[in-house]
C-alpha cells in the first residue's frame, strides 16, 4: 500500500504530460488532377464515314480506366448563365441530365442490363465555373470557350482512388444540337455529354482506329450523329468493373 502511494504522483504527471502533448495531424492524402477532351474530327464531321477496321460497338470489349470510382453519388451543378445565345438553358440543361443517365444507367443497344451502381444528382444552377485548375468541392457543367477542334473538357481529381471532384467543360464556340429532328450539321449535345460524364466515372479514352463505335473513343461519330449516346460493350463492361 504504502509503494503505491509513493508511486502515484509520478503516473499523475505523466498523465499529465501525455494528455497537454501535441496531436499530430494525420497527412492529407496526395490529390491529383486528371483531363481529357474530347476532339472533333473534321473529315467525320463532313461525311461520317464507318471505317471497315472498326470493331462494331456490341462486339467490341476493350475500355480504359482512368484510375478512380467515385464511392459516393456525384452531385453535380449546372452553370446556366453560360449557355450560350442560340441554346435554350431548359435544353442544355436536359441534355446534360440525359448525358448523365446514359451513363449511370448503363443505357445500351446490346442487350445487357443495368449492372451499374454508380449514382448522380442534379443538385441545381450555380454562378460557379467548371475549373481545371483548384478544386472548388462542387461538381460544376458549364459553357466556356475552348480550343477550335474541342468539343468539350472533363477534369477531375482523385485521391486514394476516390475521386472527388468532376468538372465538365463545354466549348461555347459550338453550335450545339439538343435533338436529331433540330439538327442542322451540329455535334450532338447528348453523344458529348455521355462521353464526358464517363469520364467524370472513372472512364479512359479507347482508340478511334479500331473502338471508334464506343462512347469513350477519342472523336465524335460527326454532326448529327447520336449513336455515341449509347453505350457499347466496352463501356458497359468498363462501368461494371468501376460499380
């Protein structure tokens, strides 16, 4: 009894020093930024030809992952005050939401069904703009000027392989068509848009040479042209393997 009075007042100041020691911080998981853009091809664009190397979209398997999933659902805002003259906001902004159901739902002519589990919420109109330079923690679509042969652009951030964060930029230098019946040798809003949320999932560009069918080859089909709406084999195959 005695030794453990004498030993009390040692074990309180250590307890006392352990408690008034500095907690260090656990590190921050290193961020990085990734983009892609999607190219319009002019020769496509004037005469949309199908070349005979091309494997066909529900026979093709091939998909690239870009190296993150998100593992949540993917909120996202619209900046409508960007769209621009000639394009109603109502439009682009239904296109846009369609752009991401192609992809969340898996949405193909293949037959297969909807394995995917990834998610995504329209979350409202914002005076933010889609950035690839600082992360803002918002998921903003917006209109901007980009270069001549870019039809849009999608940057994102991953940590740990999560991403998140996805911006989705489009060229305002376009003249964009919002349905087949309008078109008027216009790209198509809705082919760019699945192509650039699959990239905002974790998806990679394929080969225009061989996997040009598939929504997530480099270069759109050409003007008037929506069949890269929908999705081919790889992509599917892609979604699944991320969801």
């Amino acid at each position: 009894m005695n030794r453990t009075r004498r030993l009390a007042p040692w074990l309180a100041l250590m307890l006392a020093l352990l408690t008034a020691a500095p907690v260090a911080a656990a590190p921050e998981a290193a961020v990085q930024l990734y983009w892609s853009e999607a190219i319009i091809d002019r020769a496509a664009a004037m005469t949309s030809p199908a070349p005979t190397a091309v494997v066909p979209a529900c026979s093709d398997k091939t998909y690239n992952l870009s190296g993150g999933r998100w593992t949540k659902t993917l909120g996202w805002y619209f900046r409508a005050s960007s769209t621009p003259a000639g394009l109603l906001r109502s439009d682009a902004r239904r296109v846009i939401k369609r752009g991401y159901g192609n992809i969340i739902n898996a949405r193909n002519d293949c037959g297969r069904a909807d394995r995917v589990s990834a998610s995504a919420s329209y979350l409202g109109r914002t005076s933010a703009k889609p950035s690839c330079k600082s992360r803002d923690k918002r998921n903003v679509v917006g209109f901007r000027s980009l270069g001549a042969d870019v039809l849009a652009r999608t940057c994102w951030w991953v940590s740990s392989g999560r991403i998140i964060e996805a911006d989705i930029q489009i060229n305002n230098n376009f003249s964009w068509a919002t349905s087949l019946s309008t078109c008027r040798f216009q790209p198509m809003l809705e082919a760019v848009m699945t192509h650039e949320v699959g990239h905002a999932f974790g998806m990679g560009h394929v080969g225009e040479r061989k996997h040009g069918r598939l929504t997530m080859s480099t270069r759109l089909d050409g003007n008037c042209n929506n069949q890269e709406a929908t999705l081919g084999l790889g992509d599917v195959l892609g979604l699944e393997r991320l969801y």
